[in-house]
C-alpha cells in the first residue's frame, strides 16, 4: 500500500488517502478525490462545525479546509505519519479544527458579512432561480403590506429551509456558494473540484427540480406565494 511522501520510509495508511496522493492523472485524482470526501468529508464537516456554530460560517469554514487540504498536490494530507482509518480521522478531526481556527483568527475583529438581510436576500435569489420570474406588471407593490401575504412569505421562508437542510452537506456547500457567496460556476468548480462548470450548473439544476418539487408538494407554485 502506497504511503505518504517525505516520511523517509514506507508507512501504511488507509486505500482512500492511498489512492489520492498515488492518482497518476487529473480523472484519477478526481475519483480518488470523491471517494475520499465519501469517507471523511461528514468528519471534516462536523470539525468545521464544532469551531463554527452558526451554520453559513461553518460551510464556509468547511470549504476553506477543504481548499487547503487540495493545496499544493495535498501537501497537507501528505504529512499524515500512517496508520489505520481511526488513526487517520483523528488526525483529519485535529488538522480541519487547526484551520478552521486559523481562519477564525485571521477574522477576529471583522464585522460578520452573514447578517440576517444578507441571509433573506440569499435566500430570494435561490427562489427566483426555482421559478421563471413574472413579468413587472404582474409583481406585486413593494409598498403594500399584506399580512397574509407575509403570513405565506414566512411559511415558504420556512419549507425553503427545511428543504436545504434535508440536502447532503456537499450539496448545501454548493448552493451556499452559489447563492450566499454568489461565486461564479468557474469558482465553485474549482473549491469543490467539479470537472467544468458545466457540471456545476447541472447538478444546480438537478437541486433546483429536487427542492422545487418539495416546496410544490407543500403548495407553493411561484416566487412571491
């Protein structure tokens, strides 16, 4: 079994790391890159979280380490001594929690861009990416205050949400960057290691059918309910 480079000697560490630092060429990279996020992506994730309770800064802490981790032909990954899959989630849980406070660091003092607007307007742009907007004439007056229109707008805020935490933690980092961060496909594919941006737009579009069908099942058929 392959083992890290730079150690001085053979050391034995589990197929899923093996097969990434051996991948001779970009589609075996990818796959081994896949395969590796299968096995200890979630682990990465909850050490992402266990440093960053609010849900935004923890995708974005989580994007970050695994940006760091692709760094450099996964220089980071190549420091990993040996050892079994236990051995080597601990190290993960250990090295993703180190840059995640780094990055946590490097932010203190800095007013949080995550307010609660920033969140309401990310959230309306996924919305009107579900549905075709309407045309002008058929919007609604901005200055008109309808409670039970505001009734219906909190109720579909709500199934929206419900929808996107039922998504895998890899889907959410997508939309997250797409919509939140607003990065474009280009950016995205290269964070998330996507082959083109073409594979960006189309797994968007496969979340945009899968989460507007859910909010169809609970009645809501349009941008504005």
């Amino acid at each position: 079994m392959v083992g890290p480079q730079g150690l001085g000697g053979p050391a034995s560490v589990p197929p899923e790391l093996a097969d990434l630092l051996a991948a001779a060429d970009e589609a075996a990279t990818t796959l081994a890159w896949d395969r590796f996020l299968s096995t200890f992506g979630d682990l990465i994730l909850r050490s992402a979280r266990s440093v960053n309770r609010d849900h935004d800064a923890a995708m974005d802490a989580y994007a970050h380490v695994l940006e760091r981790f692709r760094t450099d032909d996964f220089a980071r990954l190549r420091k990993f001594t040996g050892g079994d899959s236990d051995n080597l989630s601990r190290w993960l849980v250990v090295v993703s929690r180190r840059i995640c406070l780094d990055l946590h660091r490097k932010r203190y003092g800095r007013p949080r861009e995550h307010t609660p607007e920033r969140e309401r307007l990310a959230r309306k742009r996924l919305v009107d990416e579900l549905w075709e907007k309407r045309k002008p004439p058929d919007l609604p007056d901005a200055r008109a205050v309808d409670p039970e229109m505001e009734l219906r707008r909190g109720e579909l805020g709500a199934a929206l949400k419900e929808a996107l935490h039922a998504l895998e933690p890899a889907d959410q980092l997508l939309l997250l960057l797409r919509f939140d961060n607003r990065l474009s496909a280009r950016r995205i594919g290269e964070i998330l290691d996507y082959p083109s941006p073409f594979h960006v737009y189309r797994r968007l579009n496969g979340l945009f059918d899968r989460i507007r069908k859910q909010l169809e099942d609970r009645g809501f058929t349009e941008p504005e309910p």
